[in-house]
C-alpha cells in the first residue's frame, strides 16, 4: 500500500491529510499550526553536542560510546528505547500516519590490530573504506579494558626517514606506541584491539566550518537528535533508528527494518562533496543533499519529490545527487521484507573517512528544518 501511495505524490499528500488531523487550507486551525511551526524555527541549535558526537569513538562493531551519549540525549523525546541484538539503537515516537523510519549510523571507519611484531610495532586492519595515504602521520587511540593507549601512525620509510617512493598499502602501516611487545600485553592489548582515529573537532576560517573526524554519520546522528526535539509533540509516528555496522556491511540498517517494519524510510547521511571540480554538483554551504541515484540505490521517486517540496515550502536550498560509487542504509531498508520506499538525505562534506572531513552548519540546520517540514506533511 505504502508503496503504491508513494509513487505518486499528490495521492500520498492527499492520503495522509485525510487520516490526520492536520487543517486544511481553508480552516482557521491551519494558521495557527502554521504559527507554531514558524515559531520553532527560532530554536538554536545544540553545536556543542554536535562536537561531543564527532569526538566520541565509535569504530564499526564498538559503537558503545556513541550509542550511550545518544540515548541520554534524546530520551526526553522517545516514546520507548530499546537497544536490539546488533546493537542499534531504537528509538520510538508514538503517533499516528505513516510509520516513518529515520536511520543515521553510528558507526565511524577506524582500525583493528591483528599482530604486535617483536619490537612492538604494531600491525593493523582497516575496518570500512580508510585510503591508507590518509593514515600516515595520524594520532590514534588502542582500545582496552583498562583505557586507552595513545600512538602515532607511520610507516617503514618515514620512520627511518627516507624518501618514499610509492604510497604505502595497510600492510605497511604500522603504529608506534613507544612500548614494547610485553608491555603492550600487560596493558591489555591484543589481536582484536580496535584503534579508533584520534582528532579534535575545530572550526576553520569561519566559524560556519566544522572539521574533524566522523562526519560520517555523526552529523546524521546529529540531524536526528535535533528533529526529535522539535517534533517532540509533532502528532506523527516515527522511529529514529541509530544503525551499527554500516560502514563494514549496511547490517545494522537490515536488522531494524526488519523489525521494525516501515512504510517509508529515510537514511540521513552525508554525501561527498566535488565542490573542487569546476563544474561542481554538491558544493558545502549550498544546502542539504537528496540523492537520486547512488552506487547501489535507486532512490523512491515520491519520496524526493516530497523533500523537495519541504524545501521549497520554507524557501530552504537543497541539491541533487547522483553519484557512481557508495551507498547508505537506505539500500538495506528498501528491500527489508517486502519493499520499503527509501531515500538519502543528508549533508555534503569534504574528506570524507578522514580525520579533516569539512562540513557547513547551515546545511545542517537546513536539513533539520526540511526533514521537520517533510514529517509534519505526512
């Protein structure tokens, strides 16, 4: 049913509006509602939770850390939570319309150790897409039950001080501890460690430009919290699903919707940015990103079509994508079951999987504002 409804907007909008107690035009109510919902573009922002989300370890299969600032963040706005097998973290609004199911991952790419050498170098595996060129030079923090242990990345070339003459591969990244074999296993290191990347978040030249490490999603992560607490008292059904695992499989996405169950749903994602090309498509402080096509997804129609819409009702930028390479979980959610009409919506953002990944607040503020317009039309 939902399937069929979404492919056509108009009948989608026209549904909804009958099951709802949404106004309409001609009723007095509807000004009122539409007071209140001007009203609430005057909330600000948290910025700093958005920087205590970047800074949070979260490696794909450790997202503990991540998970637990989030439930605390966002329980005053839940219905019920509940953390699943996988460890995604469901959070539930009752209400009525559509069941929407709203998805940001967790999960940050990072490192696993696999072997501790007799000089007590230590050997790593990349865990999700990590170009290891991006890697030298980089601060990092081995995981234990005991704490963390702080080391540089470098390689055999750098750390003899050589000339290198070929870029190095993950097999010759190595991570100096200034320890020993022994002493590293007597702190509690071993195969099977996860090293998360290590890096302040700052601003650039303005104070509109973030950067650092785990955009991807944490921005998404971010963009959730926010739009529960402005639909707090929003009459609509939605579940903000915060997913494991996507970076090394899209598995936590599979799991929940299954689960869950969703007429429609949303991956709210970044997207990389190509605003050095000279003819670029999704350039940073140029409005959220709904994309049309990525490298597994073909994104529902109807779905667009209604963001875009969102957008231009409150006079907000917005920019299409189609991209040749990657994907979100809204792959995961859309062949859950029987079919699940889905989407990616999202922020642009430079180096993405590095530690320097480069966004724009105001796209970020622009996306909350659209998604809390595309929820309250439902």
């Amino acid at each position: 049913m939902a399937l069929r409804l979404l492919q056509n907007t108009k009948r989608v909008r026209n549904s909804a509006l009958k099951k709802s107690k949404f106004p309409s035009a001609n009723n007095p109510a509807r000004k009122i509602w539409a007071d209140t919902l001007a009203s609430q573009e005057k909330f600000s922002m948290d910025m700093r939770l958005l920087e205590r989300l970047i800074s949070a370890h979260g490696v794909s299969g450790d997202e503990d850390e991540v998970r637990r600032l989030i439930e605390k963040e966002i329980r005053p706005y839940a219905t019920d939570i509940s953390t699943d097998s996988m460890g995604n973290l469901i959070v539930h609004k009752k209400g009525t319309g559509p069941k929407v199911m709203l998805t940001a991952h967790m999960d940050e790419v990072g490192l696993m150790l696999k072997r501790i050498d007799d000089k007590g170098i230590v050997y790593c595996s990349s865990i999700g897409g990590i170009d290891p060129v991006v890697l030298i030079g980089q601060k990092v923090s081995i995981e234990t039950e005991n704490g963390t242990i702080p080391g540089v990345i470098t390689c055999e070339k750098i750390w003899a001080g050589k000339d290198m003459k070929k870029l190095p591969n993950i097999e010759e990244i190595m991570i100096d501890t200034g320890l020993s074999k022994e002493d590293l296993q007597k702190k509690g290191v071993s195969i099977g460690s996860y090293i998360p990347l290590d890096e302040k978040t700052y601003h650039l030249g303005s104070n509109d430009i973030i950067c650092g490490k785990a955009l991807d999603d944490r921005t998404g992560c971010f963009i959730l919290i926010e739009l529960a607490r402005r639909l707090k008292n929003a009459r609509n059904e939605v579940y903000y699903v915060f997913t494991v695992q996507e970076e090394f499989g899209l598995y936590g996405a599979r799991t929940s919707a299954f689960k869950i169950e969703p007429e429609l749903g949303i991956a709210v994602d970044v997207t990389h940015a190509n605003d050095v090309f000279p003819e670029p498509t999704r350039v940073i402080g140029n409005g959220p990103i709904i994309t049309i096509k990525d490298g597994e997804l073909l994104a529902n129609k109807g779905l667009n079509e209604r963001l875009i819409a969102a957008a231009k009702k409150k006079g907000l930028p917005y920019q299409l994508a189609v991209i040749e390479i990657g994907t979100t979980d809204a792959t995961s959610v859309s062949v859950s079951k029987g079919g699940v009409p889905s989407t990616v919506f999202g922020v642009p953002i430079r180096n993405i999987h590095t530690t320097i990944s480069i966004a724009h607040k105001k796209d970020i503020e622009n996306a909350v504002k659209i998604l809390e317009g595309f929820v309250r039309e439902l």
